[in-house]
C-alpha cells in the first residue's frame, strides 16, 4: 500500500510576525501565505501523479500545533499506519538558503529528508544558493525539537524554503518560478518515498 502524504502549511493569517520586511516596491511575504500556496502546488502535483494526500490545515486561520499533531496521527491511524507529513515553512533570522530538519536520533524520517535534501541540492545548488545541511550525524538534515516533529506518530519532515527576511532569498520566495521549484523539489521527493 502506497503512503498517505499529509501536506502541512505551517502557521496562519493569525500568527503575528511571520512577514518579510516591506520592501522598497511595497512588497512583503506573509509566511502563513506562501507556506499554503506551495502546499497547493504540492498537492496539484501529487494530485495529477495519482499520489494520495492530505492537507493537514485547509483553514487559513492558524490551528494549534498540538490539533495539527492530533489532526495528523488521525490521518495516520486511519490509513494503516502509512502515512508520512512534509511541514512546509519560509525561515528568517538574517542567514540564507534552504533547509530541513527532523526530530532528534534517528527515525524513519531521516532517510525521506535525505532524499528531500538531495532533491533540494539538485534544484538550488547550481544557481548558487546555499545549502544547509549538518552531517554529524552522518545525514544532511538539521534535528530540532521543533513540536510538530516531536508529536507526529508518523516520520515528519520540516522544510525551511529559504529567508523571507533576506531580500534576495524573499524576491525568490515571491517570484511565480521560485515557488514551482520548490513545490517540485518537494514533489520529486515525494515520488521517490511513496
């Protein structure tokens, strides 16, 4: 039986500070926006290979982490334990480039975000962008206690798409072409899991 994959566009119109700057244009990138708009790529793209999905969080208010946990062990449950969860985010904090993480140790999780990292590396790599990867542990994804890794049932990966506080990663954040390629970097990834 194929995976079920839940698609988890992190935070909502509610969840204060997760923007861009207002750039000198007057544009700005609201997180909890482009978060969804590339889970809805992602689905698209799911949906036309016949890949069976879920999107955890189809309201744009923000949904607590602990219900979006509940929300995803039921989904999980329900398809015969075979399910697996992307959490899809922008990053900020001043640095630049695209990133994963998993819970902390090894899980099942880390051999699907090495295959999300590679997907990555391929698609960004060569333009430059930075890849930020940690191998002490042998693997390139980063660890985190962060809650929806730690209280998912199933093996949960959380992507950072590159620095909306960074204008030249946010301008790619923003741009139609940025965010098909990394729905499709997420997509390619899931081809190969599923």
């Amino acid at each position: 039986m194929s995976k079920v994959v839940i698609l988890d566009g992190g935070h909502g119109v509610d969840c204060a500070g997760k923007r861009s700057p207002i750039w000198g244009d007057g544009s700005q990138l609201l997180e909890w926006e482009f978060n969804r708009d590339i889970v809805r790529r992602i689905a698209a793209m799911l949906k036309a290979e016949g890949i069976k999905f879920e999107i955890l969080v189809p309201e744009d208010n923000d949904v607590s982490l602990p219900e979006r946990c509940r929300r995803a062990n039921v989904i999980h449950a329900d398809c015969g334990n075979n399910a697996v969860l992307f959490s899809v985010h922008g990053n900020a904090g001043g640095g630049t480039g695209w990133e994963c993480y998993t819970s902390v140790g090894q899980t099942k999780a880390d051999a699907i975000a090495t295959v999300l990292c590679k997907e990555a590396e391929k698609e960004f790599a060569p333009d430059g962008w930075k890849m930020r990867f940690d191998y002490v542990d042998g693997d390139p994804d980063k660890e985190s206690q962060f809650y929806i890794l730690k209280h998912t049932v199933c093996p949960a990966v959380l992507s950072e798409n590159f620095f909306f506080d960074n204008e030249k990663d946010c301008r790619f954040m923003m741009s139609d072409d940025g965010k098909e390629r990394i729905a499709k970097v997420h997509f390619e990834a899931i081809k190969k899991i599923v």
